[in-house]
C-alpha cells in the first residue's frame, strides 16, 4: 500500500488519529490538563472503589502505566487509596470529593466531544458506526487478550 493511501485507507492510522484528535479536543476543554485520568474517571464514577491490578485491566492498561497515572492523581488530590479489608496486600483507589468534580467536569466535556464527532453522521449512521467500532475492538482483543475491553 502506497503511503498515500496507507493514510486514508489505514483502518488503524485512522482509528488513532481520531483517538489522538479526541484527546486533544478533550484537553482543549479541560483547561490543558491531561486527558490521561479518563479512564480512571469513567472506571471510579462506574464502580466506588477498585484495585490498582483492576483499573490497570480496566483501563487496557499496562500495570507500570496505571501506577504512573494513579500517582499523579494522587499528588493532585483526585483519588485516595485505602487498604483492601478483603486483601491485606492491595489498597482500594476511590475518587476524592475534587476527583469527583473533576471526573464530572471531564465526563461533560467528553460528551460534547463525542457529540460533535458523531455530529459528522446522519443520525442512522452514528449507531451503526459506534456497533462497528465496537466489533473491531472485540476481533482486535480476541487476538490476544485474556478478557475483553470495558466498551
């Protein structure tokens, strides 16, 4: 495949343009600050409390990755890590009263983000889009992963 098309007929170079041109809408709204605690958001605004090993799957992330995102969350007050009364080893990761704030302020702007993008569709398409993308993902993580994605 010539590089040209490589561009415009890459399923993939597509796909993390869009996820880099999303992150970069996000941070737009978000005042600068980074788009890397959404999953942490999306996964404690689901669930109180989890696992650092539980976000990191979560998230399809790597253990080091998550380590690195809950430490600067940390620093900046968005989370709080208790100990896990079910395990004496592990801490639980919850969202602190500004964490909540925060991750309510970056759900809003991910929403209207996604309402923009989509906004490129007719309203019969956006659906059928969204099933397709979510089939990729599932035949992507079929290839290789142990548990499917959060989608």
């Amino acid at each position: 495949m010539e590089v040209e098309a490589f561009r415009t007929r890459s399923a993939g170079y597509l796909v993390n343009l869009a996820g880099r041109l999303f992150v970069r809408a996000l941070e737009r709204r978000l005042a600068g600050r980074s788009a890397g605690a959404m999953p942490v958001f999306l996964a404690l605004t689901e669930h109180a409390a989890l696992s650092q090993a539980a976000l990191a799957k979560w998230a399809t992330v790597e253990q080091p990755t998550m380590a690195n995102t809950l430490k600067r969350m940390e620093r900046d007050g968005l989370i709080e890590r208790v100990p896990d009364p079910a395990d004496g080893r592990s801490a639980l990761v919850s969202l602190t009263a500004d964490g909540r704030e925060r991750a309510r302020e970056a759900l809003a702007a991910g929403r209207k983000i996604h309402t923009l993008a989509l906004s490129a569709l007719a309203p019969a398409e956006r659906e059928i889009f969204l099933d397709m993308l979510r089939r990729v993902i599932a035949k992507l993580d079929a290839d290789g992963s142990e548990s499917p994605p959060r989608i």
